[in-house]
C-alpha cells in the first residue's frame, strides 16, 4: 500500500509541474513572448492549486472516509471531459488593455479542472495514509517529499527530454495518456486504502477526520505559517522575471528556479536531506548581501556568474523559510489545514508579485524585496554556534567577494560612479558585517543598501518618466553628457534621440542614433530600400522609439506592429521623442497597430510590403515565434515582388543570427548579414547585428557590392517551428562572444 500511494502521490505531482511549463509555452506566442506570461500562469496554477487543497481539506473534515474514496473517484474522471489541453483557436488577448485576466480566464476553461483535480490527490492520499494503521502512519510528511520529488523531475525532464523531442501536439496527447493512468493507479490506491482503514476510522468517522478542539491553530502560528510560504514563493516569481526578462521567456528558465523551490520542500521534509540550520543562518546573510549589491550596480552579465548567484540566493531563502516550516508541521489530524494554510501563502506570494507589484512599483522591486524579507525572516543562530573569528572570517570573505565582483562586473554593470558605490553599496555592506551577529541591525543594514541604490542617481542619467505593464518596465532617462534623451525596456536601450541642453525638447530628428545610425548597417539597408522604392511602404514590428522613422520621405508609409501600449505612447510623446512626430509632419504615413505582430500582420493584404523589417530582438527577452518557419512564411505574404525581410539581431545572449541562417537555408532564400564590430559613428551610436533575407532583389544586389556585408554563416541547426524551438541552444553564458552594443 505505502508503495502504491508513493508511485501515485508521485506521478500526480509530475503531471502538475510538466503542465504548466507545457501550458505556458502554448500561449505564449499570443502575448508576444513577454516574461510576464509565466508569473500570470503561476499565480492561476497556485490559486487552483489552493482550490485543490480546499477541497481535500473540507472532504476530509465533512465526509466519511470510504465515502471519500467513492466520491474522489468520480471527480478523477472529470477531466476526461476537456483533454486533450489545447489552446482554443477562438481566443485572442485585448489588443490595447492588460492581458492579465483574459489569461487567467483562458487557464480557468483550458487548463483550470485537470489541475485542480490532480492538485488534489497529495493532501488526500497523505490524510487517508495517516488514519491506517500503518507503522508510518503517524507522520505521513515523508509523502510530501516524494511529491516535490515527483515535481521536481517532471520540471528538470520538461525543457531537456520532452521539449526537444516532442512537439506541443504530442506533449499534450502524452500528458492526457499519464492522466489516464494517474486515474487508475488512484482507483487502485483507493482500493488497498479502503481494505486497510481500521473498524475505528469506519465506525466513528467523525471522530478520526475532525481534529479534535485543542489541537485548533492559533492564529499567530498560522500567520508564521503564511509568513514563511509567502516570500519564498515571491522571491521564486521575482528572480524568474529577472532571469526571462534578461535572457528570454523559454521553458528551461522557467523551471529552474520552480524546481529549485521544490527541492527546497523535498529537502527540508526529509529525514535525510535535511539542511543544517547553523549553515544555513551563517550563509544566507551574505549571500543575500552579494545580490542585492548586484542589483544595485545593475550587472545583468556575464550569465554565467551572474544567473548562479541569484538562483544560490533564492534558493537559500527558500531552504530556511520552508525549513521552518517542517519544523513547526502539526500533528497528521491538521495535514490538510496545514498545506491549505501553505497553499493560501503561496497563492498570495504570486498575486502579490503579478497583481500587486505592477500596480504599486514602478519598477521591478517585489525580487529585492522578497529577499530584504528573506533575510527579516532567517531565524536567530543557535546560542551553541560559538561567537569567535569564524563570524569575523565568514564575513571577511563575503566583502572580498562584493569588491571583487565590483571591479569585474564594472563593465556588465550600469554602474560607475565611485561616489555612488561608495555610498550605496560598500559602506553599508561594512557597517552590515559589523553587525551580523544581530539578525535584526543586519537586515536594516542591507536594507539600507538597497534603497540607497533607489535614492543614489546611476550614470544612466536623470530619469524623466517610468512606466510598468504586463510587458515589463519601461524608463526615459536624460544623458547628460551628450544632450540626449534614452527609451530603456529593463537594462537594454531601445532608442536615443538629441535634445536642446537648455529646453528638453526633442531635436535633430532626422538623425537617428543607437542602432540605427546612418553610417551603420541600418542605414544601409533604409538607403537601399528607398532608392529602390518610391513611395516605400514598410511593415515594422517593434517601435521602440521610432528611430527608423528618421528615415522617412513624404511619400512613404511606415506601418508599425507594437505589442506594448506604453512603447506607442512614449514614441508619440514630444516630450521625449519626435522622430514619428517629425515624419507624420513631413508628410510620411506613419501608422501602429497595437498587438502580437503575428496575429495583427496576417490580417494585412498579401504582396503589400517593400520590406518587413523584425526589431523585436534587441531586447534580450526575445519573441521567439516571429522566428519560425511559420512566420517567415507570413512574412513572405506580405512582401512585394523585390520585397526584402530585414533582421535586426543585436543580443548579448543569445546567438539569434544563427535561427535566422537555419530559417534562410530551409526556405531557400538568398541572405546577408553584417556584425558591426566597428567603433560606434559617434556619441549614442551602437554597434549592431543585421541580417537582410529575400529573393535575388535589387537592394540585395546593392548590398552585396559592400565589401562589408557578407553571406550569412552556414549552420547545421534545424529551423525552429512553432511546435519546437530550443532557446537553451543559442544561449550564451559568457559575453565574450557576444557582438559590442
């Protein structure tokens, strides 16, 4: 008996962690790509996850036991109703409004009753478990650890054994297969726990499923029990949108940090695996001190010294919250109380990080804010750990790690004022050693630190306006130095413009800067369109802040595909950028269509476009379905006779170039690209990556006498396709192969 409910607490769990990075993945493509599609769909699967928690809690408090197998057993069959998982070809999120609740909804119809039946299945089975007279009965917590052990696995398997070799139409008919057999391991589980319930548990139900008045949980350590599922589950969501909004939103950065957080719980319910809790509280100080340090100078490179430092961290928080949470586990007559009251933690850690913070943030301050709460929350040393030159040694070594990766990140970060560091960094970071045997001053210290990284103005400028939407955080800042103002999406420019010193006001432009200077690559390329076309008409995805526009001849038409409202609204702002004022004024028709490129370009007509220029992958949280066979495929609908498509791939990790060579060679197009690696023209130029694909066209023959423009590079990768494209691939964990930007 004790093995079957093992094999099925732990398939069930499997099931409920390959789905959601499955799920994810299916809609995705709707909403652009955007980081934020991961956190909406795990603020749906932790609320159905609460719904399924509930519901084993109230069935095992309000129904007799056998009668609860009978009544489970009809629920498990339910989901047969809507598999397989599919999203519905009808659904489309709102073009100009946040897409938050459409998503939730379409998880509710697509995904909503599966989940939540299999969510079920833990707490159930561990309750049934406990009321047998099984030996282990009386603390059936060991279960729980095979749980996340299952979760785990499903999680890891995910993004490198099922999403390389499985399609999205084969991962969902495999998972409605488990799902069937998840249904009969459960109807034989039930059957061996009905033959093992003792006469007791049968006779007097209410008495074996109520816990009895005394054994009631006071509500201070109900609060601790939320406290401690709440900001690991915060700090999860946090640095998933710090790892996706700087790399891309692909599956395998997904579920690493998810599966880190299982181990956690599989860890710290073990009675093997169990973490040392005097480690734990010596460690978890400084290693929270080095990332909010990070996050202070603004490193985001290179990946692969930066991303484990951030995972350490996090996982850390979540070994000592959960950590104190398998310590203060009640006795097995409140298990389903005691993982609902988890549930609810958890569910509010995610509403928090995906309803709240966008709403009351105006940048992305939920990630050092979970971990400020992290530390608030490390619990104080055992009075045997000894107070001598270890503490002093321990934090000797963590400060030489801060200053050393201060001067090696100098150049990844955004950082650079001596002052600035000085004051925000360093200083508390001292006066936080000087006290880390006081949890308490520790954690005001770092405190400190952080927000005087808020107050302390960067060398990125003065900011004039921040705005934060579904699709991440957008800053105009002033530079100072060179009278220009900057659009940044996170940490990556999307456009500069100069303006007068003395006013603010936008000006020159007709001069576009960053990675569209006229002497570089863009330049040519907008040169060899026009000359070619006149009147031009242009289909541009991604408007940034409409640099390409400077370009513009009266009789031309530029029309953009823009996914994110706030971007529309800061590129027409004349406070801050003319370059689509200035065009439209000059007599240019400059037109934008709000929503997913792929979804508002198909509704264009066929043979339109002179060019279809893709700017969407600057950012290093790319849209990885305007790069597939299918797209380009759209693309090449909308061309007229000489149209050319365009691709501008600056990244710092990611290898796009070689997606599009694979794309060129499967569809047969003539190709060439140019890696800027050149000094930038002058101050605000970029050095950039392009890439120009089409049929033997004039402008590719205009292109092709430029000694510097060059075929694109032979691959062996296959074409991505929308039911398999392997980010994890291309992926760069060191910026030195990485072309200037």
């Amino acid at each position: 008996m004790l093995a079957l409910l093992t094999l099925t607490i732990f398939l069930s769990s499997a099931l409920l962690f390959a789905v959601q990075p499955m799920f994810a993945k299916l809609v995705l493509p709707r909403l652009g790509g955007s980081p934020a599609v991961w956190n909406t769909c795990m603020l749906f699967f932790q609320s159905a996850l609460l719904a399924g928690y509930a519901y084993a809690h109230v069935a095992t408090q309000r129904i007799r036991p056998r009668r609860q197998l009978l009544v489970h057993s009809a629920v498990l069959l339910l989901p047969l109703l809507t598999l397989p998982l599919a999203v519905p070809a009808w659904w489309t999120p709102p073009a100009s409004e946040n897409p938050l609740l459409s998503l939730l909804t379409l998880s509710a119809v697509s995904v909503g009753l599966p989940f939540f039946v299999v969510s079920t299945t833990g707490p159930l089975l561990q309750r049934w478990f406990s009321l047998t007279d099984h030996a282990d009965a009386r603390d059936p917590y060991f279960l729980y650890a095979a749980s996340n052990a299952g979760s785990m696995l499903a999680l890891i398997a995910y993004p490198l054994v099922l999403e390389p070799r499985l399609t999205l139409q084969q991962q969902s008919a495999a998972w409605t297969a488990a799902y069937g057999a998840f249904v009969a391991l459960t109807g034989v589980a039930a059957v061996f726990v009905w033959r093992a319930l003792p006469k007791a548990a049968v006779a007097a139900p209410k008495a074996a499923a109520r816990p009895k008045p005394r054994a009631r949980v006071p509500a201070l350590r109900r609060l601790s029990w939320l406290a401690w599922a709440f900001v690991p589950s915060s700090a999860m969501l946090g640095v998933t949108t710090f790892t996706t909004t700087d790399i891309a939103a692909f599956p395998l950065l997904w579920v690493v940090p998810l599966a880190l957080y299982l181990l956690s719980f599989s860890m710290v319910f073990s009675t093997r695996m169990r973490p040392p809790r005097a480690v734990l509280t010596r460690v978890l100080p400084g290693v929270v001190l080095l990332v909010v340090a990070l996050i202070r100078m603004g490193a985001t490179g290179p990946l692969s010294v930066i991303l484990p430092l951030h995972l350490i961290a996090f996982f850390l928080i979540a070994l000592v919250c959960h950590g104190e949470l398998a310590r203060d586990r009640p006795e097995p007559a409140l298990l389903t109380d005691f993982y609902l009251t988890m549930s609810v933690g958890g569910a509010l850690g995610g509403a928090f990080n995906a309803i709240v913070s966008p709403a009351i943030f105006w940048n992305v301050l939920e990630y050092p804010l979970a971990l400020l709460l992290g530390l608030a929350l490390c619990p104080r040393r055992p009075d045997a750990l000894p107070n001598n030159r270890n503490d002093l040694s321990v934090g000797a070594v963590f400060l030489g790690l801060c200053v050393a990766l201060s001067f090696g990140l100098a150049g990844a970060s955004q950082g650079g004022d001596s002052r600035a560091d000085f004051l925000g960094v360093w200083l508390p970071a001292a006066l936080a050693y000087f006290t880390v045997r006081r949890p308490r001053r520790y954690f005001y210290c770092v405190s400190a630190l952080w927000l005087a990284g808020l107050i302390v103005p960067g060398p990125a400028g003065q900011l004039l306006h921040s705005a934060r939407g579904f699709f991440g955080v957008h800053r105009v800042t002033r530079d100072a130095a060179h009278s220009q103002n900057v659009l940044f999406h996170g940490t990556t420019a999307h456009g500069r413009q100069h303006v007068d010193p003395h006013t603010g006001r936008p000006t020159q432009p007709r001069v576009a800067l960053t990675y569209y200077h006229a002497q570089g690559p863009a330049g040519d390329v907008m040169r060899g369109i026009l000359e070619q076309h006149t009147p031009a008409k242009l289909a541009l995805v991604g408007l940034g802040a409409g640099s390409l526009a400077a370009y513009a001849r009266a009789s031309d038409t530029l029309h953009y595909f823009e996914i994110d409202p706030l971007v529309q609204q800061l590129a027409e702002d004349p406070r801050y950028f003319s370059y689509v004022s200035a065009a439209r004024q000059r007599g240019a028709a400059i037109r934008v269509t709000l929503g997913d490129a792929r979804i508002t370009l198909a509704q264009e007509p066929n043979a339109t476009y002179a060019a279809v220029v893709l700017d969407a992958f600057s950012s290093d949280s790319i849209p990885t379905h305007l790069l597939t066979r299918e797209a380009l495929v759209l693309y090449r609908t909308k061309l007229a006779p000489g149209g050319v498509l365009v691709f501008h791939l600056s990244n710092r990790h990611l290898d796009v170039l070689s997606v599009v060579a694979a794309q060129a060679r499967d569809q047969e197009l003539a190709s060439l690209h140019i890696l800027e690696m050149t000094a930038p023209a002058g101050p605000g130029s970029s050095a950039s990556t392009w890439a120009v694909l089409g049929e033997q066209s004039a402008v590719l023959r205009a292109l092709v006498t430029r000694s510097d423009w060059q075929p694109l590079p032979a691959t062996s990768r296959n074409a991505w396709t929308d039911d398999h494209s392997d980010v994890w691939s291309v992926l760069r964990l060191s910026d030195e192969s990485a072309p200037a930007r």
